[in-house]
C-alpha cells in the first residue's frame, strides 16, 4: 500500500518529508523488528519513551515514522506522521494492512475479570457443532481449528493480532472469538475492529495497578461495547457491575441480552443444575423454549459461562437445540478445574484460579462435590497489590483444609513480600499452612499428604506452562499435570524443575 493512500483512509496529517508514494507493507513498536517497508510506531511506554528507538528503526530499514510530537533532529529520508494517540493508529494501520481481517469474519468478544476463556471455549464447541469454522484467540494462544498457536498475551499487540486474523481467514476461518482483556483495551490493541457479539462476564478487583480503581477499571471494560454498535451485547446481570453494564449499555442504544441470574430478569437463566464429578447439569430457559444441557465441565460457576455462550448464540440465531448440543459436547478447558486422573484414588485437580474470586469460585465448587478433606498449593502474583495478597490468604483459609504456599510468577515483588502478606492472612484466620518455595516441591507435598479420596487443588498456573522468575531471573518451563502425575508415581518431581539442570 502506498503511504498517501494509507494516510488518507486514517485521516493521518502529512508532516515532515512526507513521501505519499513510499510503499508500506508492515507495522512494528518494536525497532528490532524494522525492516524495508515497515513503518516504525514511536509508542510511549512504560519505562521508555519510543522516539529514543527512531534511529535503530531507520538503521534497520524503515523510512515512515510514527510518533506523537516530531524528535528534535529528523533523519534524512524519513516520512514522519503525528497523530494524538499513536497506540490507536498503529491499531489502524495494522487493520488497513492486513486487509480489515475483522470484517471478513463474524467475530465474537469477551470481556471480564474471570471466565473468559471458559466462555469463549464453550460458544466455540457451539459454533463447531453447528459446523462453523472457528478460531478462538485468547489466554491459551491462538486455536485455528484445535492447532494452537502461541501468542505473547491474552490480547496480543495489534500488528500480531491482525497478521494472525488475516492468516485465518485465509486458511478458510468464518468465526473469530476473542478474549478481550482490559489491558488491550486500555493500551487500544482492538482498536477499529468492529465486534458482532461482545460479551460480558463479571468485573471482580484485578489489575489495579494499571487501572487504578475499580471504576476505571469498569469503564476500560466496557469499551468493547461501543465496537459492537451495530451487533449484540450478552451480559451476566448476576452482580451489580454486570446491571450496571447491561442498562448502560442498553442506554447507548445497543441491543442486550441479559444472562446469569435465575429470575425472570434474565432473558436467559438456569434451571435445576446439579453437579457432579462426571459434570454439570441443567436447564437452559429462555422466552422461546428450554432444553437440558450437560456439561462435561466441573463446577457450576462453568454455567453462568455458559449461558453467556448460549446467549451469544442466540444473538447470532444459532437454535436451543444446536446450543444445547454444542454446550453438552464442549471438551473441558484445560487448566479449569482440570481433573487428574490417577490409580491412586485422589480427587486432584490444576486450576488457573489467581484472582480472589476464581480462587473462592475454585473452592467452592470443590467442597460441593465432597466433604473429604482439600488441601491447596497455591501463590500468588507478585505484582499484585498488598491487599489482595491479603484476600487471596482470607479465601484459602475459608476454603481449604490445609495450605501449602508456594512460589508464582513474582515479576517485580519478592517471595518473602508475597509471603509477608498472604501468611499474614492465612494466620489470622488460624489456618493451618505451611510454606515450600519450591513449587515442584510445593505439589509433591501436597500429593503426598493426601490419602485415597482426598482432594489436591494446585491453583494458580491452570494451562500456563511457565513461570516467571524474581529479579530478572528469567523463566523456566512448568507442567504441573507433569508434576503431579510424576508425584503420584513416587518420584520428586523437582526433577523436572529447569533450574535444576542448570550448571552452576
């Protein structure tokens, strides 16, 4: 494309040695990836300012630069662009490059502090049985047709998201589901692409050290809703931020289907659910008809996911009946509630839960299918806030018998800083708790001290096969479905710890 063109299609003022007939074919933010062709995107970031990366960029072969205020010096045969917000351009022309992949699909977004991937696996096992072709972009990676390809974050940047749309489509994909996060959101990752389908899950305290407060934190959400003007908006009404959603989003015009609740509020509700080790039952209601629904998934928190599945179906005119279907023939999704199957006679189970509400969730779905003993190895984030270390150790003690406290990914915080705040918590509520740094040993301990039907939750990690490391440490490879069955076979999984096989 050439650049002229590119710039009138985005309404980009020319500036400075602008060349409207230099060919652009890539996007990056980041210089090491600058090529012939690529327009280099100043972005300001974090901890560094992006105009300080022009010359590597340059040096590298781009010649059309980005930026929100010109650099003191401009280098000989550069075309510079200013925009107001540089992190929503480099959105758009990523989009304009690609081809506007978005509008070559149906695409489908969800949006929440937890369930996301649940409920975007659940509305893809409906789309499937329907015989759709469908990719699924989220915490997992990216799933074109069950091959998953591995992306760097939930919502990646836009120049890799839309590359990766637009292979899909080409390789035949009809429907996109996304998981939406507000990180991508706030930082405009998503910007420009229209949503057929937006979904809301449920806002619970996460991420406050980006948003600040929760209100912010609500409003960053609820962008994804003013992408999906003309489509639907499916929202689980089952907590006040959820009403809030719904009626405010209904007040911008958008059509609302309302999920979660079991009263007559909801346009679609649950019925008689029971669960079980084997799953989750219930009914589905709706205006038009019910149908019974069996999920595969433990856990009847699953089933408010499942209804905002169902709810975007409906949206789209998917019938009860297909819905029921797709719902009941869903694989379980790894790391939720993901149950090890072993001769040893335990009840063991990896969850991702690492916030304060997927850890309650977590718990309390566990005790409802026994009332044998649970004991939970767990961590939690280091860059999360001091005060919901402290909840995360408040939840563990009210929700598990015995506690073993053990490393996660610690980013910036130390493990002794971690530990200072949820077995500050752990101890005020008289839990009994022990630590294990190691987190190898951690799960080795925890299967180890169980007997035959006793239960073992290893909460934190879920599907992730990393840990990241204290102090710039790196990070090390980490399968805890491994760890686990390497333990019921009655050896130390440390075995498997990458930092053992380092040479010192």
């Amino acid at each position: 494309m050439l650049l002229g063109e590119l710039a009138s299609r985005l309404q980009l003022p020319s500036t400075a040695q602008f060349d409207a007939d230099r060919v652009v074919t890539a996007v990056t933010h980041d210089s090491r990836l600058a090529a012939p062709g690529t327009i280099f995107i100043a972005v300001p970031g974090f901890r560094m300012d992006g105009t300080k990366f022009i010359p590597d960029a340059v040096d590298r072969g781009s010649n059309v630069v980005v930026c929100a205020q010109l650099p003191e010096e401009l280098l000989p045969g550069v075309s510079y662009l200013l925009t107001a917000d540089v992190r929503s351009t480099m959105a758009q022309i990523a989009r304009e490059l690609n081809g506007r992949p978005d509008e070559l699909v149906r695409l489908y977004g969800v949006t929440g502090t937890n369930g996301k991937t649940s409920t975007a696996y659940f509305l893809s096992a409906i789309l499937r049985h329907a015989k759709r072709r469908v990719g699924v972009m989220g915490t997992i990676g990216f799933d074109v047709d069950g091959k998953i390809i591995e992306t760097p974050n939930t919502t990646p940047e836009a120049p890799i998201l839309h590359d990766l749309i637009r292979t899909a489509v080409e390789g035949g994909t009809e429907d996109i589901i996304m998981e939406v996060s507000s990180h991508s959101l706030e930082l405009q990752r998503v910007s420009g692409m229209v949503f057929d389908v937006a979904m809301f899950t449920n806002l619970t305290e996460d991420h406050l050290e980006l948003h600040g407060t929760m209100e912010e934190y609500y409003c960053a959400k609820k962008r994804l809703f003013g992408q999906a003007t003309t489509g639907h908006a499916v929202v689980d009404i089952g907590s006040p931020w959820g009403e809030r959603a719904a009626d405010e989003i209904a007040a911008a015009g958008n059509a609302v289907i309302r999920v979660g609740r079991t009263d007559q509020e909801a346009d679609v509700r649950p019925e008689h659910t029971q669960t079980g080790l084997t799953g989750t039952t219930f009914d589905l209601v709706t205006a038009s008809g019910r149908v019974p629904v069996q999920l595969r998934a433990l856990g009847t928190y699953h089933v408010r996911n499942a209804l905002v599945a169902a709810g975007a179906a409906l949206a789209q005119g998917y019938p009860l009946e297909v819905i029921a279907e797709g719902l009941s023939a869903a694989e379980p999704v790894l790391g939720r509630l993901e149950r090890v199957i072993n001769d040893d006679g335990l009840d063991v189970f990896i969850d991702y839960a690492h916030t304060t509400d997927a850890l309650d969730s977590c718990l309390t779905a566990v005790r409802a299918l026994t009332d044998r003993p649970i004991t939970l190895v767990f961590g939690v984030l280091g860059d999360r806030i001091p005060r919901l270390r402290k909840e995360m150790g408040t939840v563990a003690a009210a929700g598990a018998d015995y506690i073993i406290l053990t490393e996660d990914d610690l980013k910036v915080s130390s493990l002794a800083e971690v530990v200072a705040d949820v077995g500050g918590a752990l101890d005020a509520a008289g839990a009994e708790w022990e630590l294990i740094e190691n987190r190898w040993d951690a799960i080795a301990a925890g299967v180890a001290r169980a007997r035959a039907g006793d239960v073992v939750i290893v909460a934190g990690k879920g599907h992730e096969r990393q840990l990241i490391l204290p102090d710039g440490g790196g990070i090390v490879h980490l399968d805890e479905v491994e760890a686990v069955k390497t333990a019921m076979a009655g050896q130390n999984p440390r075995i498997l710890d990458p930092r053992e096989l380092r040479v010192p």
